[in-house]
C-alpha cells in the first residue's frame, strides 16, 4: 500500500512529544502537540491547518508562540484543539502580548474545548486584538475533526488532570486499477496524483481532470474516470501521552489505538522506577509495549522518555518489548517514517 502521509514525530526520545502528519496530496499538515518545535523549518509548520493538544502542561504546549508568529500574516484560519478549560489557557497566551497593529491581519484562531460530554468553540481574532468571542456549544461523542478523506478522534485520559490521546483515521485509500486503465487508452504517470488527490478531497463527479491517453493529453471528469480506482483500508495512527496507569485510562487507550498502523505512546519511566510513574501519572515503558500489544497495533515508537535515562533510552525500548512480547514492532528510532 502506497503512503499518502509524511509522519514525523519528536526528533529525540527526550524531546518534547508531538507528531506531524503531512498529506503528500495536499500538502497540508496537522499536528498533535505543540511543545518546543525546533527542527521543523517554516514552511512546514505552515502547512499546519489544526493542532491537537494533549494538554496544556508546558512541554504539551510551549510552542504556540512560534506557530502564531509565522502563521499571523498568513493563515485565514487556525483551528486548535484541547481539553476542559483549555480555552481559559489558549486565552491567557494570547493576551500576553499587545496586539495594536494587528487590524487587518487575516488570522482568526478557532479554538475548541473538551470535557467529554460537550466540545466548546471560541474564536480569536487578530484583526480584534485576539478578543475572545464564544461561539457554540456542541454535544461530543468522540470526534474532533471530520474530513472527506479522515478523523480524529479523542478520548480523555486521567493525568491527575485531563489530557487528551488522539486517534487518526484516514477513511480510505485510492488504490489504481491498471487494468482499466489500459482499456480507457489512458497511461500511468503524475496526472494519476492529481486524481488521487482529487478524490481524496472529495471533489464532485464533473470536476475536469487532465489525463495522459495513449493518443496525447485528454481531459475527463472524475465520472468517466470511476471505474479506474477502488478504496481500500486508510491507515491509523494513535497518539497517546501523559496518562497514569488506571483501568479507566487501559480501556481508553485501547480504544484509541485499536488495531492501529503505528502507536505513538509516552514511556516516560522505566518499570524500576514503577512508584514515581505512578505519582507522576505517567506510563513505564513496559506498561506502553503491553498496551500496544493488548491494542493490536502492528508498530509502535516510545515518546516522552524521561531525561534521567539520557543513553539509556535502549533500556527502555527492551523493557517495551517485553511488555509487547513479541507480538508489536516496539522501533528504537525517532526519525520521520511511513505507514
Ligand atoms: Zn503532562
């Protein structure tokens, strides 16, 4: 199966967690984290439509300031996401600094809350000095954001304070027929990108599209093309931080990262240092292995590893395979990767 995602995740076990998705046919990126965002370069924290935040503990969310900066002059709309009084939080950053000069800037950050039963809307404005104005207050049944081509859900974990762990869907995958392909007279090459893409956003069946026949260029609509392609299984990835050990959190967790591709999950401590995970509200390493085995998560990679096991970081990914035993892929890497 051919990605249609760039993943990248924190650039070190001991970095601040996030993970960014990038939709090779858009362009665009979402985001799940806001901690320190050194290492990106601009133009991809640009491509950044919606941030997910866990929670609003600082290394969850100290990056907000370097995003609005390069967003400010440029984006229409910037929508992100947290739990229960996050809005307050949001709120509070924005009205840190003085905001004068901004009329006319186009940016309106909407931000919405969750405490599990409803999901608050609030918008912030620059042209208004990022007042905050409330907007709805909808019934919440688990989903964030639903797209044509994906969603994001949520569900709300025990931290000794509310904290978010994500789940992402891609509803389906574009997958060629070339055989009628062929019979069309039509030939393989870039424009089948183009395509893709367009039907991952859901275009309308009379939308154009330039295609390469085997006489020269010919144009068709999506309708003429539908016999070309069929869906098949989008991937999943879970995301999943700062979350004590309880039962009510185990039957979450397992929900978010229910036969999921890849499973981003904190091990923040060792086993031996099992007390200190359980009064910090933290996960061990061991603990995150046998959730995404008991999940079924074909891969997973150990973010939010403590900074007391600076090169021991190894230690602790065997310890994660343990508690996987055998039945997940528990990588030692912390590069960008592919599903
Ligand atoms: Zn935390």
């Amino acid at each position: 199966m051919k990605s249609t995602l760039h993943i990248r995740g924190p650039f070190g076990p001991f970095d601040d967690p996030l993970l960014y998705l990038r939709f090779y046919y858009t362009g665009r990126a979402i985001l799940f984290d806001l901690g320190e965002l050194d290492g990106f370069a601009p133009r991809d924290l640009l491509r950044i439509t919606d941030v997910f935040v866990s929670h609003a503990h600082m290394d969850h969310f100290a990056g907000l300031e370097k995003l609005l900066r390069l967003h400010l002059h440029r984006t229409p709309i910037l929508n992100i996401y947290g739990p229960d009084q996050f809005l307050d939080r949001l709120e509070g950053r924005l009205s840190g600094f003085t905001w004068n000069l901004t009329h006319g800037y186009p940016l309106i950050i909407a931000g919405y809350e969750t405490d599990g039963r409803v999901l608050r809307k609030a918008s912030f404005s620059a042209d208004q000095g990022f007042r905050r104005r409330n907007l709805d207050v909808r019934p919440w049944k688990g989903t964030l954001l639903n797209e044509k081509a994906f969603r994001v859900t949520g569900e709300i974990l025990d931290h000794g304070t509310w904290c978010l762990g994500f789940r992402f869907e891609e509803k389906f995958k574009v997958n060629i027929n070339t055989g009628e392909l062929k019979k069309l007279g039509l030939l393989p090459g870039p424009w089948l990108t183009g395509f893709k893409d367009a039907i991952l956003r859901g275009e309308p069946p009379l939308k154009r599209i330039k295609a390469r026949g085997t006489a020269g260029p010919v144009e068709l609509t999506l309708a003429d093309l539908d016999g070309i392609y069929h869906r098949t299984r989008g991937h999943v990835i879970a995301y999943v931080v700062d979350a004590a050990d309880t039962p009510g959190n185990e039957k979450k967790i397992l929900n978010l990262a229910k036969n999921a591709d890849l499973l981003y999950i904190e091990a923040a401590f060792s086993i031996r240092d099992g007390e200190l995970a359980e009064q910090r509200n933290h996960l061990t390493a061991q603990r995150a292995g046998q959730l995404a085995s008991q999940a079924g998560a074909a891969r997973t990679r150990l973010i939010h590893l403590s900074p007391r096991y600076q090169g021991f970081e190894s230690h602790l990914v065997d310890e994660a395979r343990d508690g996987a035993a055998g039945k997940v892929r528990v990588e030692a890497g912390w590069k960008e990767t592919k599903i």
